[in-house]
C-alpha cells in the first residue's frame, strides 16, 4: 500500500493501513483456498515521519493478524524521501495439488460471487466528494458502513478453505480491482466466456441509498471499483447446489451471478432490459 | 531498496538494483544458514517510469536467483508518486532446531568473519566523490573490484551452510550495516561482551590503496560502512580449528578477528598499538 495511491490521510487511520495491507495479502491466499500462516512486513517510512504512525500502523497490523491466526514473522524498516510505503507478504498453507486457479473454469460452470461488491469504492468516492453531501441520521449510519468496508475489508479465508473442502470449486478469484476486471482474469486463464446476470448481481442497501444520494450508479462501482476483496468462482451446474448448501450450513454468502461459456471469449453482461453487452477489462490499473 | 537511499542513477544500473535486493535478502537467510526457496518480489514504480528499467531490474533479479537457485514465485507491482521501492522477502529452509541466532555466543568464543570488509562502503565513497581521484589503470581496476562489491555483493549462503553442518558455531549474523553494528547485535543478544583485534582484521588490497589514495581510514569503513553482507560468527575454542579446516576444504574464507568475553558486554577494539578502546554502536540507520 503506497500513500496518495491507495491511501492518504482524508481516507485511512494508519491503523485502517494497516489492518488492510495485511487483509489484502491474505485476500489472495483465499482466493487459492490457503489457510494463512506467516507474514513478513516491509515499511518504509518518511525519515521526518511521527513514530505513533508506525504504532497505529502495527496496532491495526496486530488486529488482523489476530482475526486470522496468522503469525507476523519478520520484515525490514527503511526510510524514504518519499511517503509510506506498506508492503505484506503472506505464506498460507494448502493441501498439496488442490490449490484454487483461475485457469480451471469450464463452460457449462455457476459463476458466483461471496458478497456485495463496490461498497469499498463507494465509500472511498463519499471520503473524497469534493462537495460532501448532507446526509440524515440514517444514511450517515449507512455511508459509515461503506467507510468501513473501504477501511477494513475482510478476505475471505473461510470461503476459500468452504470451496476446497467441498472438491467443487472449477476456477476462483479474489475482487481487488472490481468485478469485471477479475471476471476477466478468469476468462482468459481459463480461455472461455463468463455471461453476467444484471438482475442476480446483489445491491448492497447501503450501496443503493448512496448511488440515489449521488447521483451515480452502483453497477459501476460493482463492476469498476475495487477493494472489496470478495471471491468470485465458478462450479458445475451438478455441484452448485451442494455447494450453497455448504455455504448455508456455514454461515457463509453464496450468489450466483452468471454461468460460463464457449460460446464467446471474455466478459459479456445480460442487462435487465434482455440487452447483451460486453464488459470492458477495466478496473483500477497503476498505469493506465 | 529505496531509490535515493540505497541507490541512485549515480551509484547503480536497475540491474545491480535487482540483483543487491535479492542477494541482500538471502544475507538474512545466510545468517541462520538455511537453503534459500522462494522469493516474493514487489515493486513500486514511479507512474511515469520507462518500462525498460523494470526489465532490466528484473534481469538483475534473475540473475540473482539463478545464483542461488531461488524461485521467484509471486509479488505484486504498484504505482507511485515518488520514486522506486523494491521489497524481497524470501523462505528458505533449515534443518528443524538448527537455525543459527545472534544471541548464542559464549564466553571464550572464537570471533570470525567470512570476507574482507569495507570494500562496498569504499565503491560507494569513490561513486560519490565530488572531486573524482584521476587514478592510474591499476588503481581504476582496483576501484573497479570496489565498486563490483558494492552493486554485485554475494551473499554467504555456502558459508552459512557448513557452520549449520559442522555442528559448532554459536553465534552467527550477517554484515549489512557494518563490523561494529552487528557485533553489538551479536553482543547485546547474547548479553556478553566481543573484543576485536584490529591486527587480526584482514584488509582488501583494493581497500588499502583506495584509503591511501582517498586519505580516509580503511578501519572506518570496515567498522562502520555497509553492505558487505560477510558474516559475522562465534565458535568454540576447541571447535575453532575444526570449522576454519572445515572451511578451507570448501573454499571458503575463516579469519579470526577476536574473542567473546564476560568481562565487559558490548563491543571493543584491541589496537594495533596495544590499547583497548570502545567501539561505537553505530553503521547506517535509516532514523539516527
């Protein structure tokens, strides 16, 4: 994580930093269905920086290296003429060849995701409006749950280990940088079509208030916002429903938002007017 | 590495910056005389950087870990508003219980270094100068073995390897930031005092001549200049004779700088001239 690129002081805490460089680490280990060991951290640190930064820092580093049982194991600090610069690298554990990929969906697959999506950048777009709105009482409370899921996402370990245990899982993901960008990631490991489904793709309520209040549209930031660091998968149509019943029998989200073809290489959306159209490979790219 | 810390457009190609991250990480997996594995490369790039000096960093990485048969197996590659940061974490492996620590060392202890010292801290000196030195062509050859030392440096790994094997060495760290700082490591963690012999202490000859051409001290950069990345370590008396044989079979360079004692904690010199003085607890720090 590297500051006034994914972060600055408007839109995280260092402690948020913190918690969500490692969060966004062990987001990939979910997304091969890992269980999270080890992690190294690397700072590197304004030389006139305030040393409660770095404790604020390892306060929200602690934290979620507690929620995940993984253990912080070394690292390296070093200065900088520059800003922060967060990095985390994690080691996980799976049992050995049923890693999850993204090279493994097949056509006739469920596509399916594990929660709401584009709640983090719509928070992110609230903590950066420019004119900020007015909200009541009760879109504050919901503009403060998106604040959060920007600041503190939550990988999804439990998912990813439900998805190896259950022997089902084709292809899987994690959502760093949006959903039509990792739909397509998928796509082209596993060289096939993924058609999505505009009218299964879950609304977060939160979501929705503050599209209303802004103006914008929530399926953009569900397809082109990053951050949510949910999962998206696919499973043959035989073991979909075995597969959320699991989920349900464990207390986990499963939706299914679309299915995998030959048809057609790439991203393609059926829209809720019966349009198809194509999505584009697009999320957040460093150089774009 | 941080451009404009540990390197600039001066003092090194992108291709020694790819190399001397690797090699310097594998001097910490050297020092507790594990078989390096894995490496996990992240790189934060200026936005606006030419994409040849990314490749030409990741030649100099290559080259590196095919040295030492290490596999780059993942990462991650952000965007930046200043300048580069290049973070390695590696995983090596050691034989369970039998990773060497600095904080072992025992009273009566022999003090051994792997290689000459200072020679890195030199190049970097003569890549600084402001008002270069007109050498003569076997100067220049000798500077340019410094400055080799300073962008190529070569991590202990065979060295680390045969004290894990020969069973005998108690103390063991890597010199990164200079004789006198990781002797106080070595010192303060294992709560006993090291005394250095300064005629003991082999010099560079390339070292040597530069000090007299330069006027500077070739002691100064052996105590207090980085980046050598020898290592430091303690043995036995009655097991010093059968490691420094050990050693020579293999090829590898043993000398003798000094012994560990429980007079004192901390770090001393022996003088050439028969005096005994304190050594400062300094080298580079990223915050002094």
């Amino acid at each position: 994580m590297v500051q006034d690129i994914h972060f600055n002081e408007k839109t995280m805490g260092m402690s948020d930093v913190g918690f969500k460089a490692l969060a966004a680490a062990l987001s990939d280990l979910a997304a091969m269905g890992a269980i999270p060991r080890y992690a190294l951290v690397s700072l590197t640190v304004p030389n006139n920086a305030d040393l409660t930064l770095s404790q604020q820092l390892y306060e929200g580093l602690y934290a979620c290296a507690g929620k995940y049982g993984v253990a912080i194991v070394g690292g390296d600090t070093t200065s900088s003429l520059g800003g922060w610069v967060i990095t985390v690298q994690v080691v996980g554990e799976v049992e050995a060849g049923r890693a999850l990929l993204r090279s493994s969906a097949c056509s006739g697959d469920v596509v399916f995701i594990t929660g709401f999506l584009g709640c983090s950048a719509a928070g992110l777009d609230y903590l950066n409006a420019v004119s900020p709105i007015k909200p009541s009482a009760d879109q504050l409370e919901a503009l403060e749950h998106l604040i959060e899921k920007h600041r503190r996402p939550f990988p999804q370990i439990r998912a990813g280990r439900a998805l190896v245990q259950s022997d089902s899982c084709h292809a899987l993901n994690d959502i760093s940088d949006g959903l039509a960008s990792e739909a397509w990631e998928i796509a082209e490991a596993s060289d096939i079509g993924i058609l999505l489904n505009e009218a299964w793709i879950p609304v977060d309520p939160d979501l929705n208030m503050y599209a209303e209040l802004s103006g914008k549209e929530a399926l953009d930031w569900i397809l082109y916002g990053g951050e949510d660091y949910q999962l998206i998968g696919t499973v043959s149509q035989a073991q979909a429903e075995f597969v959320e019943q699991e989920f349900l029998r464990k207390q986990l989200f499963f939706q299914r938002i679309g299915e995998v073809t030959d048809i057609f290489t790439g991203v393609q959306l059926l829209k809720k007017d019966g349009s198809t159209v194509d999505v584009p490979k697009k999320g957040y790219n460093h150089f774009a």
